[in-house]
C-alpha cells in the first residue's frame, strides 16, 4: 500500500463465463510461502475492493451459475479431503460428471413415462394408444434397476470412504504394540516388557492397495482388577464388535481359545508371535519383531482380505455415493417399488402422473435440488474456506 515492492506474481484473468465460476476470475499465482501470499491477500483487503471467500463460496458460485451440478460439487470437497488414491480417483469421476450423467439418464426415463401417462389422460381410453398399467410398471421396473444399480455401490462407498478397521488383539505382552509399530513403521504405541501398558486403543491410518485402512492397537484381554484396564478390556471388545479384521495375535496353540471368548466375527488372521522362540502350526503364518521374518507376509494376506472385503461380487464398486445422495436413493427406489404395487389396483392415471412427477422431483436432490435451501447451504457450510 505504501509502494514498497511484495513480490513478481503471474497475474491471470479468467474471462466469464468459460471460467469455474463462470465469472471473471481473476488468479495471482506468487511466490511460495506465508507471508507473502498472506501479506499479497491483507493488502487486497485493505484496499476495500475484495473481501475474504466464504466457505466453498468459489465452489457455490459455479453451482448457482450452472458450471457444476451439486453432486459434482459435493465431490470436490470430498476430494480435497481424500486420503487415498482410490478414493481421490472415484471423487474425480464424479467431478467429470460421471454419475451426473448417469442420473441424467434416469431422469430422462422417468420424465419419457410422465410424458406417456399426461398423454394418456387426454386421449379417450378406448383409444389404441393408450399405455396398459402393466407396460408402465414394466417401463419403471427398468428404471428402478439403473437406480438399484447405483445404490448398490452404497457399502463400497463407505469402505472407500471411512476406511476398513483392523484390530490388533492378543494376550498381553505378547508383542501387539510391537507389531503395531513396526506395521506403521514408527513407535506409535509404547513397547514394553511389563503386562498391560496398552491400557486405551491406539489408531493409526495405512494407505494399502489404495484403500484407507484404520489400524487398531488394542488393551490386552485378560482378567484385571484394575479399574482403568478392564475399561480398556472393554473398549477392546467393541473394537473387535465394529472391526473389519481382525488380527490375533498368540504365542502357543493354548492361546487361540481367546478367539472364541472373544467371540470374533469378523474375518480373523492368526498370528504366531515371536516365531524366533514359538513355534505352532495352527496360526495362519508367524512372525518375528527381532528381524522382522514374516511381515512381507503378512502384508500380502491382509492385501487379499482387503481385496475380498472390497470387491465383494454382491457389493458394487462400479461408483461412490455419499450418505446423502444413498438416502435418496433409497427414498427413490421405496417410493419407485410402492408405485408399482399400487399399479396392480387399478391406480387411476391422473394419480399415477402426480406420483411419477414426485420421483423426478426427488431424483433432482441428487443434483439440482429444487427449493431446498438447507439442503445446499449445509453442503457447502462444510467446505474449506474459500474453496
């Protein structure tokens, strides 16, 4: 402000409406670091031409001028808060509208039936033309199987999302922290010879295979008298209740009773610990923290468990949907479902526009919503600042 020199910036200047926005956008690109890039920002400020963005503001602006949808919208944040590359990949197929499309589609087929059945209602029904209730619940049937489709790929989403939960657990002092540490490649857990230092669960993230995976350092599971151990016996138990894997870990053949006490559901890998001094051939490999034998291993067969959770052949993994676009999916697919048992009655043809018009309407949540003010401004309240 007072003519002193800041900084030698590109200057760029986006013309409206072929910019993100759709406005004129004007971008600095400075050099590297805080304090001039913020030192650049205060001054703008200050000059009383431009104010701070809002949260997703830039994002919002392209949204009101038609440039993206809301579902691309919603992708673009969850891209800038992506941990791994799969999920950053299926976040950027939607941003390139991917599943826009697709809904596009689907809305098309249900607007085409609406059109029929309006048509329908001003011609005589004697009239040749006229659509059988039987042809129209077949036409919504086919409809229904592109939305199921897409809803189906709902438990993937989750998992690509929020990330499979793997349990550490075990007899304590049997070497879990060890191996949690070693897992993780730095001392995340304390490692020690006295029984019980774990006494809270411990998480730590892994990015294997492009899938986001919560590790979990658990409490060893035996009988305490200790107020704060059996509350970390407790929280063990939960853990393994919510757990994708689970990753036991013993010392002897004796051990593997914990399993079923425990009452382990879920898919369960059996470690032997300390294969330099235990030997056992009932664990599924074994593995040793003083020269690190085994881990390559283990490695690989928590990839192949990891691949068969994921890719399960009745969980889609064709998409990723979020929570509030699966909501309305289910919404549409119960409402789809109810038309088509009511269609057997003998629905009259002026109801049956009225709930057709209806499914459109809620399939537009998905990417235009209709006066739905909350909706939009919960989305984009929780976007990064000015993004």
């Amino acid at each position: 402000m007072n003519g002193a020199l800041m900084d030698r910036c590109l200057v760029s200047f986006f013309k409206g409406p072929h910019s993100f926005t759709g406005e004129d956008v004007v971008e600095i690109n400075c050099h590297g670091g805080n304090v001039i890039s913020k030192k650049i920002i205060r001054n703008i400020i200050d000059s009383k031409q431009a104010r701070h963005a809002l949260p997703g503001e830039f994002t919002f602006r392209a949204y009101y001028n038609g440039k993206i949808d809301i579902l691309q919208a919603e992708s673009i944040n969850e891209l800038i808060k992506s941990e791994t590359n799969m999920f950053t990949n299926k976040t950027m197929e939607n941003i390139d509208g991917r599943i826009s499309v697709e809904i596009g589609t689907i809305k098309q087929s249900l607007i085409n039936l609406s059109s029929l059945v309006e048509y329908d209602l001003d011609i005589d029904e004697s009239d040749a033309d006229v659509t059988s209730n039987n042809e129209i619940a077949s036409i919504l049937n086919k409809t229904l199987l592109q939305i199921r489709k897409i809803s189906s790929c709902s438990l993937y989403s989750n998992i690509l999302k929020n990330g499979l939960r793997v349990v550490l657990i075990g007899k304590p002092n049997v070497g879990k922290s060890t191996m949690f540490n070693y897992l993780l490649g730095f001392n995340r857990s304390i490692v020690s010879s006295v029984a019980g230092t774990t006494r809270d669960t411990v998480e730590a993230t892994l990015d294997i295979d492009g899938h986001k995976i919560i590790f979990i350092d658990t409490a060893g599971c035996w009988t305490s008298k200790d107020t704060i151990e059996k509350i970390g016996i407790e929280k063990t138990k939960k853990e393994i209740n919510s757990a994708d894997i689970a990753l036991f870990l013993g010392e002897d053949d004796s051990d593997l009773q914990l399993i079923e006490k425990l009452n382990v559901r879920c898919k369960c890998i059996k470690v032997l610990s300390k294969s330099d001094t235990n030997t056992s051939d009932l664990y599924d490999l074994k593995i040793s923290s003083l020269d690190g034998v085994g881990f390559e291993s283990l490695l690989t067969l928590l990839s192949t468990e990891i691949k068969t959770i994921v890719y399960n052949k009745d969980v889609g993994s064709e998409y990723y949907i979020n929570e509030r676009q699966q909501v309305v999916l289910k919404e549409i697919i119960y409402k789809g479902e109810e038309i088509i048992k009511i269609i057997a009655s003998g629905l009259e043809k002026d109801v049956l526009a009225t709930l057709i018009k209806d499914l459109v309407d809620t399939l537009n949540e998905i990417v235009d919503p209709i006066n739905k003010e909350d909706i939009i401004n919960n989305i984009f309240s929780n976007f990064c600042v000015g993004k």
